[in-house]
C-alpha cells in the first residue's frame, strides 16, 4: 500500500510551517526517517498523505552560540552533533549521548530533533538536554515560543505539542561557565543499539573550595517522562562530592524515581540496584573533567579530542 501520496522539501521555516497549514490530509514530520519511515513501513503509523522533510530547513539546521546560549537545531544530524567544536566544548553529555545512539548509519542521518520529539522516557539526546536545562524553540500559526524542555512530554511516546501541526525548531542551553562539566552515561543490553536499561546525565558547577555550587541531573526511564532529579539536585547543593554526599544523593534519587519492570530490559529491581553505579558514575565522571586552579592553574574542562 502507499504510505504517502507527497514528499515536500521546504527550505525555509515560513514554507514548512505553510504546508502544514494546507487543508485536505494529514501530514507528517520527517528529517532523518530512521523511526518514522520504518514505523510506516510496519504499519505502527498510519499512513499519510504528505510527508514534510525539514531535513534542509535553515532554521532548523544551524549551531551557534547567542548571548550565553548554544543552539543547535532540531534537524542537525547526531554525526554533527558530536564533531561540531562548540558542542564539544560546551556539552559533553550531549556528545557522549549522541555517540551511542544506533550505529553509525543511524548517526549520520537521525536528528537530534527527531530523538527529542519521539517523546520516549529514556530518549538519549533528550536526557542530555534536559541535564544541560534546555529549552525547545516550536513554532506553529501562532508564531515561536521558547519553553522549558521537560514540558513537552505528556506520556512515553506522545509529546504536548501537536507534531503534525507544529514544528520543533530548535534547542538552548547555557555555555559552560570556569568550573562546569556534563557527563552521561548508559546500562544497556549486550546488543549495543537498543534502547537504555538505564541512562542518566548531570551537569555540576563546583566552587574552588570543592563545593558543588550548581546541579542538574536527569534520567530515564524514570517514570512515563523524561525525569529531571530536582530532589537529588538538591542534595548535592553545598557539599563535596564525597561518599556521604553521594549516598545522601542516591536516596534523594531513589524517593523520586518511577522504576517500572520491562519484559525485554530488566526488572525494576535490578533499575533500582544500578542506579547507585550510575550515578556515581556520572557525578564523578563530570567532576572529574574540572581541571580546578589548585590542580592546573585552569578552571575549564579538558578539551575532548576532536574528530575528523
């Protein structure tokens, strides 16, 4: 059966958000295809009558930094992602999520946009993101709006906003100020591409006396959304990142968590028991990107090595 009567390439955002606006059929947004070209080839989406590639939308495909933030757009590709320098220099959570999603084929052509927009509790990019405090630029007929990321999720797989009638254009976060590191990390299946057993990423800003001034931590699956940890955030405020703290942490985390038993992934049981691996995991992993005066005379992070 046909799965789509039209495939239209828009080149600007004011075009894309035009042809979601023509009467007579239903529509659907696709950048690089490797969930919704397959969910039509499956028959788990119903198929539509004009496919909307924004793959060459201009405003969806820049990386810059504007008045403190990064942006990057929703229809920049994972490979650009992790070898774009004010990523990697900004960013680390977000460069070592985007390396483990897929293989390679699926890198070079799935969307950062496209991983946020699936809406799923333990979407890498978007844990990231959310550790980073992103937020998400929509646009629809009643113009742009910046919101906080960790509003567009409604249930696992559905986000708030209407993906056929809006569009999802790009994302922010702060640049990373002296004394600041991300980390991410991930327990999966042996098989390597399949979604996390677990996920997390954290963000910390730490003083020069070795206190954690600022935290932002999130992980997946969590509960029917992406979890932003306010209450583990908070247990990390004010303290060294000791073994207390990291215990004071874990149970902060743990009374927050919505752990449910996958049939193909793992028990809740078993997500409650690695949790304590990966958070410390992470939380060291970040503070140990700090290269602090009292160790190198630099407060930045070490640069990771680039990529050709």
């Amino acid at each position: 059966m046909r799965r789509w009567e039209q495939y239209r390439t828009p080149e600007h955002l004011s075009d894309a958000l035009a042809i979601l606006r023509e009467p007579g059929g239903s529509t659907a947004i696709v950048a690089g295809g490797t969930d919704l070209l397959l969910d039509l080839q499956q028959d788990r989406h119903p198929a539509v009558k004009t496919l909307v590639d924004v793959s060459r939308v201009r405003e969806m495909r820049l990386i810059a930094e504007r008045d403190g933030w990064i942006e990057i757009g929703a229809a920049v590709s994972l490979i650009e992602v992790i070898r774009h320098l004010l990523v990697r220099d900004n960013a680390d959570c977000l460069v070592e999520a985007s390396e483990l999603i897929g293989g390679p084929q699926v890198r070079n052509v799935a969307t950062l946009g496209g991983n946020v927009a699936h809406a799923l509790p333990a979407g890498d990019g978007t844990i990231a993101l959310l550790a980073l405090g992103a937020e998400a630029l929509l646009a629809g007929s009643q113009g742009t709006r910046w919101q906080p990321l960790e509003t567009l999720f409604d249930a696992p797989g559905k986000p708030t906003f209407d993906r056929a009638r809006e569009l999802l254009v790009s994302f922010r976060f702060p640049a990373k100020r002296p004394g600041e590191a991300s980390a991410f990390h991930r327990i999966m299946r042996p098989q390597g591409v399949a979604i996390a057993i677990l996920n997390m990423a954290a963000r910390i800003r730490i003083g020069e006396d070795g206190t954690v001034l600022e935290a932002t931590l999130a992980v997946g699956p969590a509960g029917p959304r992406p979890l932003r940890a306010r209450a583990a955030e908070a247990s990390l405020l004010g303290r060294k990142l000791d073994e207390s703290t990291l215990e004071a942490t874990l149970a902060a985390l743990l009374s927050e968590v919505e752990l449910r038993t996958s049939p193909h992934r793992a028990t809740a049981d078993y997500r409650r028991h690695l949790l304590r691996t990966l958070l410390r995991r992470t939380l060291l992993g970040a503070e140990r990107r700090l290269s602090l005066p009292a160790d190198s005379g630099s407060n930045g992070s070490a640069r990771r090595p680039q990529l050709s």
